[in-house]
C-alpha cells in the first residue's frame, strides 16, 4: 500500500487540506494519506490554542469520514524525519523553501543536503509568493491556492471542515479564543 504523509498544524483542518489530500490520491499512485502532526511543530513551538488534544480529536473526526486518511502524531519536527517510512511527502512551496535554509540544520549546507537526500517523492502544493518545482508540482483547482488555515482563524469559518466548525461554534476555538478560554473552564458568557 502506497502512503503518503502531508506534515502539518491543520489549525484549523480547511477545505484546501481536504483538496490537497484528495489531489494527492489523484495524481499519485497512494492509497493512503496520514496528516502528521508534530507534538511541538518547528516554527509554531508557542501555539496553545486550541488545546493540542482538542486539535487531534477533531482530525480524527475529519479522518473517519475518509477511509483512506489517517492521522499521525509524532515528536518529530523536521520534515525529513516525519517523512521517513513514506513513499510521498506532502508540502506547501513556502514549506519546501524553508527546509532549504541551512539555520534548521545547525547552519550547515551538507547537512541539510543530507537531509534532504532522504526525502521520499515530493507533491509540492504552489503557495504565492513561492513557486512549486514544476516536476514536483501538485495541481489543484484555482479557488484552493490561495485558501489557508490562518484565513479560517481570521473569521473565515466556512474554510473550515465540518468537524473544525462544529467545534468552533461550540466553544469559539479558533473565532474567539476568549470564549474558548471559558469554555475549558466550564464558564459561559
């Protein structure tokens, strides 16, 4: 069975990580996506809301209504360590721009091109400003490109899956991080 792994936040899981999943088993022999989710993402090491475990739960939820998706924790940071084991890997331009800068490699080039050599096949989603390597390039419909979780969290609920939506009405998770804080204290406004 071919997997492919697509390392991501998904704070929160929008209609273009669902897109570009499904794209993947489109154009790629898989059979399989797993989002894999770092306990403490590189870069995002400061995010506490929503609550990790609440952000698991509800991929898990997006994952049940797909046979072919699963989710992954790992406590692995670099992509290069999250992809070992998988026949694809999965990233935004703007991703495959930063794994190329040598700060996350002790600022040394050989060994970011070590690391780099381990990577599995790329299916590399095109992000403005960035460009996708065209034999890397994953294709998706135009209105996707430029859909991003940062714009669900800015009040664009309807990006969000179901599950994310859901949750966000319930306790305004990503729409109103102050009703959230209540709500884990069991508090209404």
């Amino acid at each position: 069975m071919a997997t492919a792994v697509y390392p991501g936040s998904f704070n929160p899981p929008t209609v273009a990580h669902l897109a570009i999943s499904e794209a993947v088993m489109a154009q790629y022999d898989i059979d399989q996506v797993v989002w894999a989710i770092s306990r403490v993402a590189l870069g995002k090491e400061n995010v506490s809301i929503p609550r990790f475990e609440h952000r698991i739960a509800i991929l898990e939820e997006v994952a049940e209504e797909h046979e072919w998706l699963q989710i992954r924790v790992t406590d692995s940071q670099l992509l290069a360590d999250i992809a070992v084991g998988y026949d694809l890997l999965v990233m935004g331009a703007d991703k495959w721009h930063q794994i190329q800068d040598p700060i996350f490699y002790e600022d040394d080039p050989a060994i970011r091109d070590s690391a780099l050599a381990t990577l599995p096949e790329l299916a590399i989603v095109p992000r403005e400003p960035f460009e996708a390597p065209p034999t890397q390039e994953l294709r998706l419909p135009q209105n996707m490109n430029s859909v991003s979780s940062s714009e669900a969290r800015d009040g664009l609920i309807s990006l969000m899956l179901g599950p994310a939506q859901r949750f966000d009405e319930l306790t305004g998770a990503w729409s109103d991080t102050r009703r959230y804080q209540l709500w884990l204290t069991g508090k209404t406004d």
